[in-house]
DNA sequence: TTGTAGGCGTTATCAC
DNA sequence: GTGATAACGCCTACAA
C-alpha cells in the first residue's frame, strides 16, 4: 500500500480511503492509484486490517468426521453459505477426539475467528470450560452441550428414532436390534430414548440383549450385527442410531448369507447419497441438512454482527423417514397374524 | 499481553520471551507470569503474531465439490495433516464454477495464506495469471493445469481408464459406452484417451454414439444412459468416468428395469465408502486418496519451509482396479464364443 | 535476565 | 479531498 502511495503519487491514507471507499477521492487521484495498484500488483492485507479493525471475516468449524455423509453435506452447505457472505471457515475433524477438539479450538480461538460453528464431541465439563473463557459466539449444531448456553440448531433425534422404529414395530417386527454408538452424546441419548419410546408404545419390552453400543465406526456395526445375528433368538430387524456403523451391519449380513429384507430389516440414521441407488435401497432417517447448515450460519452471522437477541437461541429440526427397500415385514409374520 | 505484563509486574517483552521459550525468564518471573496469564485468561493474538512474522500458519485448500467421494476423502486426509502439523486449513468449495474460484482464491491470498492446494477448475488462462502473481507456493492436486509449473500430484488417468475398460473388453465387451464431464479439464482427456486406447487395444473401432459428455452431474448421468440404453444397437457395458455422473446412470438403468450386471456392466471412475456394501457391489477405480492428501500436504509443507529443490515437482501416482460385481460377460457371450 | 523502542500493513482521527 | 499520525498486538534487536 505504501508502494501504490509511492507511485500514484498519493498519500497512503488516500490510498486506503480508494481501496475502501471510505471517502471521495478526487477522479485524477482515483485514476493513478487504480494504476498504481496494477502495475505493482497490489493486494490488501488482511491480516493487518483484521488487526485494526478486530475482525477476521473468518470462522471455525469443527465436526468429528468430515466422511460421515451427514457431516459431509453439512460441511458442504456451511462453507457455501459463508463463502456468499464473504467469510472463509477454517475446517478441523475432531476425528471424535477429546484432545483434538480441545487443540483445535485453541488454535481457531489464537487465530481470532470471528465465530465458531462446533459439532462438539466429548464431555461437557471440558467444552464448558473453553465456551466460557471466550467472548466470540459459538454455534452448537447436532450435538448439545448441557450447561452450555450457546445458540444451537438441533434435530428432535427422540421423534425421528420413534417414527423410524415405529415404522418397524407397525411392519410386525417384536424382535428389533438397536446399533449405536457414543452413549456421552446427547445425541445418542436422545435416539435410545426413541428406541425405547418406540417400543414401549408398541407393547414391546425393552431387551437389553439386542442393543449394542459401539465406537461409531464401521467394525464396531459389524461386531454388533455378527453377535446379534448369532443370537439363539436372533432379531428380525435392526436399526443403526448412526451411518457408519450401518454398513458394517450390511457387510455382517452379506458374511452371514443373511438377505435383507428378506431375513432381516436394516434401517439406519442418517441419509446418504447412494442410499436409493443400489439394493437393497436402504431406509433411513434423514436430517435436513440443507437447513441445518444455513441455520447455523445464520444464527452465527447474525451473532457476529451483534444484532441477535442476547438469549441463547435453539433451533429444533425434524428428520424425514425416508422409506425405501430395506424393511419388509419379518418372514412368518403373516402367518402369526392370520 | 500488556495486561499480563502488568499484573505480573514484568515488560511486555519478557512476557513474550515466556510465550514463545525464546529467551531464559527467571523462575519468579515465569511464576508471576504463568499466574498473570491465567487471572487475564491471556490468549496469543494470531493476527498479530502473523502480521509481524509474515506467515499465518495457515493454507487455504478449494475443491470444486465436497459432497463428490473422492474430494471428501482427499479433504478429510489433508485437513489432518496440517492440523497435525500445526496448520489451520480454510476450505473453499468451487462448484465447478470458475468466477468462484477466483474469488476465492482471491479471499485465501488477501488471507496471507503461506500456501495453497488446488484441485483446479476452469480454463487454464485466467488460473495461469492467477499464479502468476502471487508468491504462496501451489500445489496442484487431481488437475494439473497447463503452462504452470506449481508442484502437483496427480493420477496417471489414461492408465487407470484403460485397465477399467480393458477389463471390460476382457470380460467379452464390444460396445462399451462411455460417459464423464468437462471437457476441458487436463483429467478428462487423459481418462477419454484411456478409454480409446483400451478400445483399439482390442481392435475395437470408436463410436462417437457411445460417448456422452455432460456436466458432472447426476442427473446429467441419467440422461446419458437413459440416450444410451435405448438406442437400437444398445451398449453391453457402460464406463463413467466419474462418481456423481454413475449414480444417474444406475438410477436410469433402474428405471429401464436393466439389470445391473446381468442386462448390463457398469464401471466407475472413483471408489466410494458404499461400493462394496450393496448390490451391484460397483467395480470402480479407486484413487490412493490418503497419498494424495498426504504428498500433496508435504510438498506444501516443503514449499513453505522453503527447503523443496526450485523446480517444480510432479507426483503421478496409479489407480487401482477394484473389481467387484457389476461388471459381468455380455449375455450371449458364451454362446458367440463358442 | 529484563526493558525500551521500532515496525509489520491497515484504518481512523484529525488537521489542512 | 488529502495527508500526517497514532494505534491494533506482537516480536526482535539492542541496551541496560
């Protein structure tokens, strides 16, 4: 900027007032600064106007995996959203990982971000800590975070779990196995009181042997499935309270000669992109992703700029059961009814 | 910090010394300062410490889509790497559109990033110029583009196509379809010459009426197949040469009520986590994705440590052919070759 | 071992 | 309309 004054022959001051449009700046002056700034290739750093001005037009997210299809198209739909409003998003995976994610937002914090949107993983009390020691606006999406007065947008998991198992139970499954994984999640928490919801409603108790509580990932969904489907009474229909883990379900029953639906219902949380493109098309639980990412940013923007209300503000979103080829009502089943 | 300095009664300069272990600080002065900096609640300021340096500690990264299989891996891969390495990652998403490429990497180079990946989109000119005038070090990842000598790791797609589609005229295949995107796009013409390099490497002659071109799509995908699967002579195997665009193809060929492989073999350019989950099990070519992100992140790495040769350095790994399903000899094959 | 002072590139507040 | 000049928060000689 002082090379561009250099040349065009101006005085830096001015030059700023052009770049910023602060202040008229005479045609003659506008015309050889306009030069000046090609011919030396000038760009405005904003490093030293985030420095001045206290604002880095920047913003962190963090998600545990940016794989997990959900998380995938959220990502996608925030980036995007603060691409239009002219902000970048700084990405970190948390991988699930307590320290990460503790790392991570010191390092967003350190780089001033503006705001952060958080799909936070881990205990409370750790993340309590951070939200409380910094003044910048935090976003909570998917998971809560109790004690933590934050805006947040949320999905009612307890309803969409219910729905889902519901459609199960209503096929005339008695035996349904529950998948998940994470039990210190709100999340998680929320789905398994779906479950249980679900099947109270339908006059089914509640069989501690057919829920299996793993790690998220895929090995975990198979290692669930093999020792479910070995059972002496083996269950007719299961659901995985996450994407991961489904497929390693899938996977279990293909190693196990099991034909879904045919032998055994699958239904899982969470939509994917393939989900009606192959067999069988599976049925799932999906989450307006599209609306929670352009909810978050809104309501972190709108944080930004200061003119949100001070309360905390939680938006709840309902998921879409999604009903395709994978469920079918459990062999036999017609005969007991009949 | 000038708080910090204050309360534990030392210059600001020595608080410094303590926070980056630069100079010895006595042990009552560490002591003092250590309480000091956590009655403020201090917490370096980045910007600051960026501004003064001349290095952010951070890359800006853009993809033309996150949701397509193959960037969410590469992206997964590479935003851990630089977290690892201490580096924060800004994540711009193109859509395959070229003004926002521009602008974006605009934003990232006003950001005083030490350093970019690029998985490029668009013409070579307006991106030549682009790099031209800056001095953060590229790399190019997926794409190459060119006229710019930026470090670059790429896949060898002219092979991998050929050894998708040469297993396709192995299997028996004379009219294999081919279907992919943008033209003008340095990986598509090297996977459309693959693919007439396993044509004549099976004596077979081109028809312009297998090939459809469209947009990356899905949708452009199921046009394609829909054109193709009813025209008179209609193909026995069809290759698409990315992701996305496969999924309308299988979307089509089930609503042509086409069996997939038994009506028709189907390859696919890009592995995906579902792939070998349902039915057809998809045989596609699967990219190293984890030495993408990995290399690329290094040679950045390098670049930015300044310790990588001058000229520039290309990276040109294989695909691998993951032969699954869907694919399957043409029906009467047996017969013809009998 | 510790303090003082200058400057990184901007913007904002004044005078002119 | 334009130009000095003082911050923004930090780091780094250099001096003490």
């Amino acid at each position: 900027m002082l090379d561009v004054a250099r040349v065009a022959q101006v005085s830096i001051a001015t030059v700023s007032a052009f770049v910023n449009g602060s202040a008229n700046v005479s045609p003659a002056a506008t015309q050889r600064i306009e030069g000046a700034i090609r011919t030396v290739g000038y760009q405005r750093n904003a490093v030293a106007r985030s420095l001045k001005l206290g604002r880095t037009h920047t913003v962190g997210l963090t998600v545990p995996h940016i794989t997990n299809p959900f998380f995938t198209e959220v990502v996608s739909v925030i980036t995007q959203a603060f691409d239009r409003a002219g902000y970048a998003v700084m990405l970190f995976c948390t991988d699930e990982h307590l320290s990460n994610q503790d790392e991570q937002i010191r390092l967003l914090l350190e780089r001033m971000v503006d705001g952060l949107i958080v799909a936070r993983v881990g205990e409370d009390e750790r993340f309590r800590s951070i939200v409380g020691a910094t003044k910048a606006p935090f976003v909570l999406i998917d998971r809560l975070c109790e004690g933590v007065d934050a805006d947040a947008v949320v999905l009612d998991n307890r309803t969409a779990v219910a729905e889902a198992v519901g459609y199960l139970t209503g096929l005339g499954h008695r035996r349904i196995a529950y998948v998940a994984g994470g039990t210190g999640i709100s999340t998680m928490q929320e789905r398994a009181a779906g479950y249980r919801a679900a099947l109270e409603e339908a006059g089914l108790a509640f069989d501690p042997a057919l829920v299996r509580l793993g790690d998220f990932h895929e090995m975990d969904g198979y290692a669930a499935a093999m020792q479910l489907m070995t059972l002496p009474d083996r269950p007719t229909a299961v659901f995985s309270a996450n994407n991961p883990m489904v497929v390693g379900v899938m996977k279990a029953l293909r190693d196990l000669g099991l034909n879904c639906p045919k032998d055994v219902s699958v239904a899982c949380f969470d939509d994917f992109p393939f989900a009606d493109v192959f067999h069988p098309q599976m049925t799932t639980v999906r989450q307006p992703v599209q609306a929670i990412g352009e909810q978050a940013t809104a309501l972190l923007l709108e944080r930004i700029a200061g003119t949100a209300a001070s309360e905390p503000r939680r938006l709840t979103l309902r998921g879409r059961l999604m009903i395709r080829g994978s469920c079918a009502p459990p062999s036999g089943w017609a005969a007991q009814s009949a």
